[in-house]
C-alpha cells in the first residue's frame, strides 16, 4: 500500500506534492509564474571587469577541477574564444570594445542558472532541478547520458565527460550551491578583485544594475541582460558595448524554455483520446462495406444461379 | 522483375556472408572500444555537438523508416484496403526489426545505457519531450513484437498463442497508430526547444507535424522500396497471392506516397510564409533547403504520380529510393546540418568513421537477422495450415 | 491542499505527470468500453 503510494508520488513529481504541501490553493492554475521569492543571483559588471582570471583560478579550486592546460596567470588564452568545458566551469573571454577601440571588454562565461532552465525541461529523469537559492543543480546519480540537456540549453553551457567510459557525467557551474546554503559566497565573487561580481537577492541585483544606469548613463547600454532572456536568468550582466559584441545573443527572446515544448506535450492527450475514436471509427465504416459489398455479391450470385436455372429449364418445359 | 536464379542467388548470397562477416568483426572490435573508452574513443561528439549520427540516422532515420508497420496495417485492417494483405507482414517485420535496432543503437549512444529504464521507473522527467519518445517507442517496440509474434509461432507450431495473437490484430493496429503519431511527431518536436540553435528555415512549430507526415512517406516508400529487393532475392519465399498482389502493393502505394509528399509539399511552403521566412530563400541556407523541397519532395511526388498513370512499376520503384533519400536528407538536415547554423566551420561536427562503422554493423544486423527469419518464417508466404485465417 | 509552484517547470512537471496517468488510464478504458460497446454485435 505505502509502496504504490510512494510510487504514484515518484510519478506525479516530488516537486509538486512532497515538499510543498499546505499553503494557498490558487497557485496552481497556468498564470504567470515569478520564480522562488528571494533567491540569489550574480550580478556581472563587464564594464570593472579586467580579464584577471581570478574568478576562473577561484571556480577551479573550490569545484575540485583538474588543473588547465596553462596557469591561471597566463592571460594570453584571452585572446582565444573558449567556451566551458568538463575542466572549466567558467571562462572568461576578451571582446574588442566596437565603442572604444584599445580598450577591450571582458565576459564571464557560465552557466546562467535560468529561472525557467531549458536543460531541466528537457531532462527525461528530472536530473537538473532549479533551486529556492536560485542554483540549478545536476544530479549525476541519475544522468542516463542522452545528451537531450547540451542540446536544449540556449547558451551552450553543459559539457560532457565523453573521454569516461562507465560514469560519464554533465558538467557546469552549481553557482556553488554547496557554499551558498553554508552562508559562504560563490568561489568567483569571492576571488573578484574588482567587484565586477556582486551576489545577493535578484530583486537587489536588478535594482543596483539600474542605480549604476541612473548613476552612469554614459557608461552602459540600458539593458540588464538576463533579467528577461529566455525567461530571465539568475546571472545578470551590464555592459558598456553591445551585447552582442561580447559574443553574447540578443535573439533568443522572453519565452521560457518549458513554453516551447508545451504546446506539443499537451496533444499527447488528445492524440490517446480521440485517434481511437476516429480509427474505430473508419474500421467500422470499412467493415460495413465489406458486409455489404459480401451481401451484394451473394445476390448477384444468387440471382445469376436463379437465372441459369430458369434458362436451364426453359428448353426443357420446351421440348 | 528480373529474378535471380538459384545459382546466381548462391554467389550473391556467399558475397553478403562475406561482407557481413566483416563487416561483424570491425563492429564487434568498435563496440569493444566505444564501451571500453567512452564516446570520446569512437566519435567525434563534442560539447557544442552532443548529438551526430547515431542520433540523426540510426534514431530519428531509423524510426521514420520503420513506419512501414503501421501504415501498413492500418491500410489494410482499419482502411480495409484487403488487397494489400500480403505487404502486411514483411512491412511489421521490417518495422519491428526497424525499432529492435534502434533500441540498439540509443544503448551505443547514451553514456550509461544500463540506465535506460530509469526515466520510467526512478524518476519522470514528464516534461521532456524525449520522455515521451521515450515511452512511446518502448511501447510500440512490445506492440510490433506482439505483431510480429504469429509468424514465429506459426513457425514453432504454437497454434493456441497464435488464435489468441490474432484476435487482438485490430486493437493492436490501433494502438499501432496511436503511438506511431505520437512519438513519430516527438521526434520532430524534440527540436522545439532549440529555436535559437536550429536554421530558421527547419525551425517551425510545425516540425511535429512535419515529421508524422514524413513518417507516412517513410514507410509507404520503404514497403515499396523492401519489396523490390525481396523479390530479387527472395522470390523463391513468396507465394501466388503475394506475387500476384505485389504490383497492386506498389501502385497503391505509390499513389498514397505521391499524394502525401504533394500535401507535405504544401504544409512546408505554408510553413515559410506563416514564419514569414521568404527572404532565407535567397541564402545559402535557403538554396540547400530548395534542394530538399525541391528535389526531394516535390519531385518524388511528381514521379510517383507519372509512375502511377503510365503504370510504370520501374519508375515506382526508383522513385521510392529518392523518397526514402529525401526522408533521411530532412533528418539530416534538421539534427546535423541546419542545426548550430550559428556555429564557426571549425566547431561544427563531421562524423568519425568509427561512428559510420557502428551505424552500418547495426544495419548489417538488421539485414542477416530479416534473411534468417524471411527464410525460415511465414513473412512472404502465408502457411499452410492458417489459410484465410485472417 | 493544492500544490504551490513557484516555476512552471515545476507546474508542468506535476499538471504533465498527473496527465501521462491518465493518459495511460485512458488507452485502457478506451479498449475496455469498445469491448461493452461492441460485445453484443453479431459476428
Ligand atoms: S544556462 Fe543552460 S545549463 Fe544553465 S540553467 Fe540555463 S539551460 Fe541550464
Ligand atoms: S544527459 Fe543526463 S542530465 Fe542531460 S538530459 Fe540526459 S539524462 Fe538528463
Ligand atoms: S575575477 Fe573579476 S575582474 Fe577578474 S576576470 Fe573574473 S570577473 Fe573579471
């Protein structure tokens, strides 16, 4: 009894049921979802950024990482665009400023931790989760290794361990959800020698983002990236030079990622409702011309026999 | 039809064993490395590209191709078009071995294959698409087993089981139907989630609707396209009622295929004019998508349909070739080449031999396992003892 | 004691899992009603 109770939980999602249990009724209707109240994110400033690496030594160190292929002090691999891999949860790339040329720019790459994350919406176990801290998290004891999560994620951030033969894992920033729910800060906000970096409540975040355009109109372009991308992201980011520039895309739009595949999903239902109904439907018509075509052609035998009989015994009434 | 005869079928037949015997040893030696060394030995996947071939053919292309089942069978027990009778069970077989090798390949693709399970018994991602493709092509593999099963018992002798399998044939075939839309159009709407990644040209939020359609097309072509070559080397298997219904098959078939292809034609361009995507045409892009549209499906249909009206089984017969060609073209195209379109040259992905290699052995499998039963089973012939039983 | 959801991944995983239920219930009941339905039919 209790087994298939907590089966028919597994099945409906812990999310739902188990954790959440009690409190208001109207929640669960299809409006507007914010996200969890006071959760964190990262406020990335490219503009006192200075390309120091820091943060990527920081991330290194307290993920248990590997050690790079060169020093975090050599600052030469700036000039190439690198993107995150199963050694390098964080990248940081150089960027010619369009704006002020001789004065490059610098971005933080790493996972963006979407309020609405594609990579969870496409896992078929459930093994990305979005949590109340505002990290999303990757459970490898789960992980079957179908890749659908690197494929989904708009940014490009999930990375594989393709060299493991019997435990490869996905691999991306936690936006240290280990350190954060200890109370520490994240590896690389901590490691920031120039503040580029800030980290506390979204709400905060956003609101200091727009201080600094209030403050310095001049020095950045008047968009938050990630406050609405894709949904919003708890990774936000302010800079002087176009997005774009930074090697960042400006087309992926508002909608959350779980809204993409929602239409499809709900025809599922429809599909098992009503394709039983139809085809029960055209096998019964075939069937009923079949009989009829069957009746149809015992009276023309019929009839012809009758015929022939009547023609075989004409002669014979004849002679 | 020009059929081979018993000698010549010898020297053809010893040809295949030998390349199917080596083909076999370099697969068996490529499994040895894909799962002594990861993903990482045999292909050349890699962060920006997680999925390659063994996804875009031996998946998606794998999958479309084995509809043959279902259309067939829903054709002749639900349409009741009896005179296609004979296709029925070489269509369920090919569709079953179709799905039974690409349950093969997705244990060579994912990172832990004997995890395969856990979406449906540890935890439900239910908002996966692939969770869906997931338990649908689960289900439908057991139901074309179920499908398939008569043949083998009439086979083994198994005449109770087999009453009772046959009784079921209609449910069967509807459940046949309702998964194959289902995970069929899955397949398509797996991509639903990349609009950022996907040329605009293949993005559409009609690609689930896309990808059944193309299903259709698929599987009328592949049991035209089956039964020219079982005629050549299996001629010698069939009986009068499939010899004499096969060119009935092919017609039919291909004026269902024709006119399919000319409503999918349509579905694409209405497609571009609602994403408004006109001027894509004019890029590189767009031209290889003309090719696609173009060469692929609008001329396919117009051969079938010129083949149908000068009753050119011929013609029937090479266009089937060309419609399958554009089927695995479109899939190609949506998982590999239309898709990181954003990407640097130098990032993109070009498939490892050894990927290649792994794809033909799970072929090759499919091939020796179709001759084995086909030559031992009552797939082309009906048997003796369950004449008009159906 | 309706759930509370704070993202729609969240909502959707709960509305898509109770609805994958049901469909399942429904593949079944469909087939189990055409049999009543049809039960009485001659041939
Ligand atoms: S950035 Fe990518 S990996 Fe990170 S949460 Fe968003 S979808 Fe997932
Ligand atoms: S690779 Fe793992 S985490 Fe990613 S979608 Fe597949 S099962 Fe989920
Ligand atoms: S540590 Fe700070 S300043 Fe240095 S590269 Fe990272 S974000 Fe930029």
């Amino acid at each position: 009894m209790s087994i298939s109770r907590r089966k028919f939980l597994g099945w409906v999602g812990a999310a739902g049921l188990s954790t959440t249990i009690g409190k208001s009724a109207s929640a669960a209707t299809n409006k507007h979802f914010a996200g969890y109240p006071d959760s964190f994110a990262i406020l990335h400033d490219t503009t006192l950024c200075v390309g120091c690496r820091s943060c990527e030594a920081a991330c290194n160190k307290v993920n248990d990482l590997p050690p790079p292929d060169r020093p975090f002090t050599d600052l030469s691999v700036l000039e190439t665009r690198r993107r995150t891999t199963t050694k390098a949860f964080t990248v940081v790339n150089k960027y010619d400023n369009p704006k002020k040329s001789g004065h490059p720019v610098f971005y933080k790459k790493q996972c963006n931790h979407c309020l609405e994350p594609a990579c969870a919406s496409a896992c078929f176990v459930r093994a990305f989760k979005k949590t109340k801290t505002g990290a999303v998290v990757y459970d490898p004891s789960v992980c079957v290794g179908c890749r659908y999560c690197m494929i989904a994620c708009p940014f490009e951030i999930p990375t594989y361990e393709y060299d493991q033969a019997l435990t490869p894992r996905i691999r991306k920033c936690t936006m240290c959800h280990p350190r954060v729910i200890e109370g520490q800060l994240p590896g690389c906000v901590e490691a920031c020698p120039m503040e580029a970096l800030s980290f506390g409540k979204r709400e905060d975040m956003i609101k200091i983002a727009r201080e600094r355009f209030r403050k310095y109109p001049d020095r950045y372009v008047n968009h938050i990236y990630g406050e609405n991308e894709m949904g919003g992201t708890s990774w936000l980011y302010v800079s002087g030079a176009p997005f774009k520039a930074l090697g960042m895309r400006e087309d992926l739009g508002i909608k959350p990622a779980p809204e993409l595949t929602a239409g499809a999903l709900s025809s599922v239902p429809i599909i098992v409702g009503l394709w039983p109904v139809l085809l029960a439907g055209i096998y019964a018509v075939s069937k009923r011309k079949e009989k009829f075509a069957q009746t149809d052609q015992e009276e023309a035998v019929a009839s012809a026999l009758d015929k022939d009989r009547s023609e075989q015994s004409q002669p014979e009434e004849e002679s | 039809m020009a059929h081979v005869t018993t000698g010549e079928r010898k020297s053809i037949f010893s040809l295949f064993n030998f390349i199917a015997l080596i083909v076999l040893g370099v697969g068996i030696y490529l499994t040895y490395l894909r799962f002594a060394g990861g993903l990482g030995a045999v292909t050349n996947l890699s962060d920006y590209n997680p999925w390659g071939i063994w996804i875009s053919f031996d998946l998606l292309c794998g999958v479309a191709l084995a509809a043959g089942g279902y259309v067939t069978s829903s054709a002749v027990y639900l349409f009741g078009m009896k005179k296609y009778h004979s296709a029925v069970r070489p269509a369920i077989l090919t569709g079953f071995l179709g799905y039974a090798l690409v349950f093969l390949a997705i244990n060579y693709d994912v990172g832990r294959p004997w995890r395969l399970p856990y979406p449906l018994v540890v935890q439900q991602g239910t908002t996966s698409v692939l969770f869906e493709v997931g338990l649908c092509v689960a289900t439908y593999l057991t139901v074309l087993f179920i499908e398939f099963s008569p043949a083998a018992m009439e086979w083994l002798g198994l005449k109770r089981a087999r009453n009772l399998v046959v009784k079921l044939t209609i449910l069967l075939t509807i459940f046949g139907v309702v998964l194959s839309t289902m995970h069929q159009s899955s397949l398509g709407a797996l991509f639903l989630i990349v609009p950022s990644k996907l040329h605009p040209l293949w993005y559409s939020s009609y690609i689930p609707i896309y990808f059944f359609v193309t299903s259709i097309v698929a599987g009328l072509s592949m049991v035209i396209f089956e039964s020219t070559l079982s005629h050549r080397f299996f001629a010698h298997k069939m009986d009068e009622t499939h010899l004499k219904e096969a060119n009935g098959v092919t017609l039919g078939f291909g004026k269902a295929a024709s006119y399919v292809l000319a409503g999918y034609f349509a579905i694409k361009v209405l497609g571009i004019s609602s994403g408004n995507l006109w001027h894509y045409l004019k890029t590189g892009y767009g031209t290889w998508y003309l090719v696609e549209l173009l060469g692929f499906v609008a001329l396919p249909s117009l051969l079938y349909a010129i083949g149908v009206r000068v009753k050119s089984l011929t013609l029937i017969k090479w266009t089937s070739v060309l419609a399958v060609l554009g089927v695995i073209l479109n899939r190609f195209n949506v998982c590999l080449i239309a898709f990181n379109w954003h990407l640097p040259a130098s990032e993109r992905y070009f498939p490892h031999w050894m990927e290649i290699g792994i794809s033909v052995f799970i072929v090759m499998i499919g091939l020796i396992l179709y001759r084995f039963i086909v030559t031992r089973m009552p797939i082309l012939y009906e048997h003796s003892d369950y004449k008009d039983a159906h | 004691m309706d759930p509370i959801f704070y993202t729609l991944q969240d909502f959707m995983t709960y509305t898509e899992g109770v609805t994958y239920l049901l469909v399942i219930a429904t593949l079944a009941g469909m087939t189990v009603f055409w049999w009543f339905l049809t039960g009485k039919d001659k041939d």
